[in-house]
C-alpha cells in the first residue's frame, strides 16, 4: 500500500441528519472520518457496526456519547477516546458551548 495524504477538502462531506459528516479515507482495513455538532446538537443514533470496532477521539468540545442497549452516557472533554464494541448503538451529543468536532475510525472497515 502506498502513503496517502488525503486534504480536508477532498474527503467525501455528507450530513447523518444534524451531524456534518467527513469520510477521510476507506480500505478494506479501516475507515476514518470526522463528526461535527453544533453546541445542543444530537447525532442520529448509529445502529453499530456488527464486524468493526469503532474508536471516538473527541479532538475539540464536549460531547455525551449515549449507548441506547445499556441507558448509559458517557461524558467525553478534549482528548478523550472512547472504544465502541462491534454492534452497539450510540449516539453523539454536544453539550458544550462550542461546536465539538469528533473523529472516529473503524476496523475492519464496512463495505
């Protein structure tokens, strides 16, 4: 595989409802991207991924990350990284007073 450097401008920029959304790269090992919400947003709930690990890097804000199956919230600051296993659902919220700005990787990658 060669090295890849992959600018802001040329990953693929979608919306998951109020969540602005950035897919940096995609192989068949790993996926990596960004989230962005705006301060009280919600992120629509990701159903999981049933053969991935997905990691959460919390790069600026702070953000609830709420898992549906166990009614149960994780508050994350600046630096923070959260593990999701494969096949639980989450959602992100913001409760900072900043727009928070999450990147996230799963492995293996999806389709």
């Amino acid at each position: 595989m060669d090295i890849k450097v992959v600018r802001k401008k040329e990953a693929r920029s979608f919306m998951e409802g109020p969540e602005h959304c950035r897919e940096y790269l995609k192989t068949d090992k790993i996926t990596f991207g960004s989230s962005t919400l705006l301060p009280g947003q919600r992120g629509n709930i990701d159903r999981g991924h049933p053969k991935s690990h997905e990691v959460f890097f919390v790069s600026r804000g702070r953000v609830l990350m709420f898992v549906e199956e166990r009614d149960e919230y994780f508050e994350l600051e600046e630096q923070d990284i959260i593990l999701m296993p494969e096949g639980v659902s989450h959602t992100l919220i913001n409760v900072g007073t900043e727009p928070a700005v999450i990147t996230w990787s799963l492995a293996p990658s999806e389709g």
